[in-house]
C-alpha cells in the first residue's frame, strides 16, 4: 500500500511514471523496512510469538488507519502511464503493463538470490536467521543483519508496488489481500528457500487464474487457499521447505 501510494504521488506531484520512480519507491521502502526494525522489531525480537504477531498486526493497522486519514479510503490510479495497452502472443492477449512487471519481478528475484546466496552479506543473513545467537558468536552483528533483510523485504515491496501501481487500483486497504498472498507463497514454497517462494508464486498465480477461467472467477481466494491447505495438511514444511 505504502509502495503504491509512493508511486501515485511522485506521479500526482511530479509527473513522474511509476517505471521510473521505482528507485526512489525502494529507497523509501528500505528506509521504511530500517525504521521499523530500530523503532519497533528489535524490542520484541527476543519476546514470546504471540506477542511478535500482535505487534506487527498492530502496526499494519495503525499504518493503515493513518493512511486513511491522510488519504481518505477512495480508490486513485494513474492517468495514463507509459506502459498500457496489451500484446497478442498466440492468440493469448497479454497486458503490457502485467508482462513489465512480471519481467522486473523475474530480475528482482534473480538479483535477490544471486546477493543471498553468493555474497557475504547474504550468508551472514541465512547465518542470523537460522541461529541468531551462533552467529553472533562467530561475530556476525546479529541487529545490523535485521536491519538490512527489512531494508530488503521493503525494497521488494516497492518493486512490486511500483509495477502494480500502474494497472492496479491505489487505495488504503490494497494490500491486505497482497499480504495473504505472500504469506500463502512463502508458507507453500517453504520457509528458508527462495527458490521455493518462486515456484509458489508462479503456482498460486496458475491456480487463481485457471480457476478463475475454467470455474467460477469469484471463488479465486478459495482455490489458492485450499492448495495451501493441501499443503499444509500433507507437507507441513512446504514444497521447498528446509525445515
């Protein structure tokens, strides 16, 4: 939501096309994601689940309420981007603005686990999330390593808000199904692999979309739940899951 209104104001404001204002939308986002973790996650890191989840529940909806305060909850979108219109490919009419994004997200993603699985930033960050306290043992500085996967997971956020804000409706309430969705694809791919939250994306997007098309298309969050659901059920650690 943060990531999307950032694009819809840089292009109100300044007249700036959301493809590109994304860097400047990962920039806030990352300066978000630092934020959070020295004003609010660090305090409860070491406190009981429960708690974590209140806390950062708390903070999606005071984010939220503050948004539509200042925004009012009526629904915006930008005027005529760079980006519209859709291609025929084999007789399957694609969006131009959905196959830009889909592209980026593909390098993103690419990008993302070259530097998490080849750098040594990226190394000390699976260190600290598998075993904080063994890593800092090994003099890996456990709260910097937090602070920089906030700053990356924002970062992304403002990728994909910054693509989606230019065929997608802008409003205060747009990201509550996006978060069920990345939640579903990191549960469904497994937790600790990257690879994994790939191939579930490209399986939930195939389940909404087919079911959708062959069924019934106001049934879509039933059919990627109850994949999930199967999931859950039969492979508890996920499809790519390390543990």
């Amino acid at each position: 939501m943060l990531s999307m209104f950032s694009s819809f104001w840089l292009w109100s404001l300044f007249g700036l096309d959301p493809i590109f204002s994304i860097p400047i939308t990962i920039l806030l986002m990352a300066l978000c994601g630092v934020l959070t973790h020295y004003f609010l996650i660090r305090y409860i890191l070491k406190a009981k689940m429960l708690i974590q989840i209140c806390a950062t529940f708390g903070l999606s909806i005071f984010i939220r309420s503050i948004a539509q305060f200042l925004w009012t909850p009526d629904f915006r979108n930008i005027d005529k981007p760079i980006l519209e219109g859709r291609l025929e490919i084999s007789g399957i009419f694609i969006g131009q603005p959905q196959l830009f994004a889909s592209l980026v997200c593909l390098i993103a993603f690419v990008l993302l686990y070259l530097f998490v699985t080849k750098t040594e930033t990226g190394l000390a960050l699976q260190a600290t999330a598998q075993d904080r306290h063994a890593a800092e043992i090994l003099g890996i500085p456990s709260d910097k390593m937090f602070a920089i996967g906030w700053a990356i997971g924002l970062g992304c956020v403002g990728v994909a808000g910054g693509m989606m804000a230019n065929y997608f409706f802008i409003f205060t309430d747009v990201g509550i199904n996006f978060a069920l969705f990345a939640f579903v694809a990191v549960a469904l791919g497994g937790f600790g692999s990257i690879i994994g939250c790939l191939y579930a994306g490209i399986i939930i997007g195939l389940v909404e979309s087919l079911g959708g098309l062959l069924i019934d298309p106001s049934f879509k969050l039933l059919y990627v739940f109850s994949i999930y659901l199967l999931v859950v059920i039969f492979r508890p650690q996920g499809l790519f899951g390390r543990y």
